[in-house]
C-alpha cells in the first residue's frame, strides 16, 4: 500500500478528502475604438505588433474598427488588459495617432 497523497485532494479532520477548486480569472475584452485621424495601416501594425494577429487577422478587425466603430483584439485577464491597453496607447501616441483603446470584463 502506498504512503502518496493525491496532491489535487486534500484531506480534512474527519478524513473526508474534498477535492480542490480552481477559480479561473476573469477574462477583459481589449477593444479598440475608430477616429477619423489613425490610419488603417497604422491600425493593423498595431495588431500585429501588440496582439499576435496575422496580416488576414488583423485585416479584418481593422476592417470592424472602421464599419461598426470598434474591434475586438484580444481577451485577456485584466492585467494583461490593462498593459495592452497602457502599451498601446503610448505608443499611439509616440507615433501621432489617436488611437483609443479600452477594456472591460467579458460577457
């Protein structure tokens, strides 16, 4: 008979061995706003410089931003959110551009 402990379980006074949970994080969209000033060329470098988008990607969320006003370029947790969000607007803005982008939780 083997001494090992499951390490996933752990076990309580009454030797009841409850399983641990793990709580996923939750999860922010980055989302990236039109301006009539920002180009479409600057727009789809940024995606793929910050996002890790293919030129076809990053084409059609450029694409979204300039139809319907805004685009979806990631999910991320809200730190990771928040640094995009930070990084890129910087950025932007060392490069002339407008640019505006923003996170909030996901659905």
């Amino acid at each position: 008979m083997s001494d090992r402990k499951n390490h996933n379980n752990t076990e309580g006074e009454s030797g009841v061995i409850e399983k641990s949970r793990l709580l996923l994080p939750k999860m922010y969209k980055v989302l990236m706003h039109n301006d009539d000033y920002t180009t479409m060329e600057f727009v789809v470098h940024i995606l793929e410089k910050f996002f890790n988008k293919d030129g076809h990607q990053a084409t059609e969320i450029m694409l979204s931003v300039h139809t319907k006003g805004v685009g979806l370029c990631g999910v991320y947790t809200r730190e990771i959110a928040e640094a995009k969000v930070v990084k890129v607007t910087t950025y932007a803005r060392q490069s002339g551009h407008p640019l505006k982008l923003t996170y909030e939780p996901e659905d």
